[in-house]
C-alpha cells in the first residue's frame, strides 16, 4: 500500500469520455516528505512516516523541530503514517502523486463536518412523533419512547439519541482517479468526500 497526505480544495465536475458531466472533487496531494521509516525489528510493525504542509519554526516545538532536521526537511503541520508502504523509500525523500497510476482507485480520509449537539432527526433520520394534531404540540421532533419502565429499567446501550453530530474520521472506499495534474500537485477523484475545504486528507491506493 501506497499513499500520500492531501488537502481539499473543493468540488468541480468533468465531461467523462461518453460525455457525461461526472461530479469530482479536487485534491492538492503532496508533495510529502519521508519523515521516519519504521521496521518490525525496532517499532514492532512496518509503516513509513510523512509529513506534508509547511508550517514555521516559530510555531513548532522544540522535540519537533529535532524530529525534521533528522530528515533534513524544514517543519510540517500534518504527518501520518502509511503501513506497509509499497515500494524502497529513504528518509528525507519527496513522494509526490506520481505514485498513482492513472485510472487508479484510492480510499480517502477525512474529518467530516462537525454539526454540533444534534436532535435525532436530523443525526439519525428518525420521521418524529405523530402529527402536528391531536392535542400535541411540542412532540414532533422527539425521539419517542426509549424503552420499558418496569424491566430493564434502564436504556440499552447503542440506542440512538442526540449528541455531538459530525466531526469523525470518514474513510470513503473505492474513488476513481479521473485526472492528475503533476504541475500543480493536483488529483481529481470521483464523488464527493468527507470534511470542508482545506481540510487534510490522506489517500491510500
């Protein structure tokens, strides 16, 4: 496995070889920098470490900065680790999305979109209670009844209520790769993917 640490740029959409307009979303991949390779002898497992964006030693830890200068390359914002990594890479080497092959599928990462505390209607799609009649007023968009009160007496775990919406790790299998633009770092995957514009991503093959 292969992969690269990217941001994301936005939504566009091209016209596919049978003319259809396919919705794709834009991706600035790379270019990372190797920044620890780490062996099953001395971490117990096989993974290379990169690390992509630049950020100011202003800003940047003193343990940090150390960590960099090892690799010979100035301070990163974000790094992440890509297990059993294809092909020989050394510290300090630059990988850019030439590793992707065109008409590759890849598996992209992300934080989606925090929405905040939320009702269960719109954090689980429940329909509401009953209709707008009948007496009620303030019912529609309650979760319901949430179970027995004589036996368990108590709420089973995993039942779906309100809570904090949003804001996880997504990962979004099996996007196609419709167009890479080496020049400007640039991928263009079909469909949509997780998190808002300039958000980090990481994209395995």
């Amino acid at each position: 496995m292969s992969g690269l640490i990217g941001k994301k740029i936005g939504m566009t959409s091209v016209f596919g070889a049978d003319g259809k307009n396919i919705p794709c979303t834009v991706i600035e991949a790379g270019p990372c920098v190797v920044t620890q390779i780490k062996t099953p002898e001395k971490d117990g497992y096989s993974a290379v470490q990169i690390a992509y964006d630049e950020k100011s030693e202003k800003h940047t830890g003193n343990s940090l900065l150390g960590h960099f200068k090892k690799a010979g390359t100035t301070p990163k914002r974000y790094i992440a680790e890509i297990r059993d990594f294809e092909g020989e890479v050394n510290l300090g080497d630059v990988i850019t999305l030439d590793i992707f092959p065109d008409d590759e599928w890849v598996d992209v990462t992300g934080i989606s979109k925090g929405k905040g505390f939320q009702g269960v209607v719109k954090r689980h799609g429940f329909a509401g209670v009953g209709g707008q009649t009948h007496g009620q007023h303030n019912r529609q968009r309650k979760p319901g009844s949430l179970g027995a009160s004589s036996y368990p007496s108590r709420v089973f775990k995993g039942k779906r209520l309100p809570g904090h919406t949003g804001n996880e790790r997504v990962k979004v299998l099996n996007l196609k790769i419709l167009k890479k633009i080496p020049e400007n770092n640039l991928l263009l995957v079909k469909g949509s993917i997780p998190g808002a514009k300039g958000s980090y991503l990481i994209i395995e093959d």
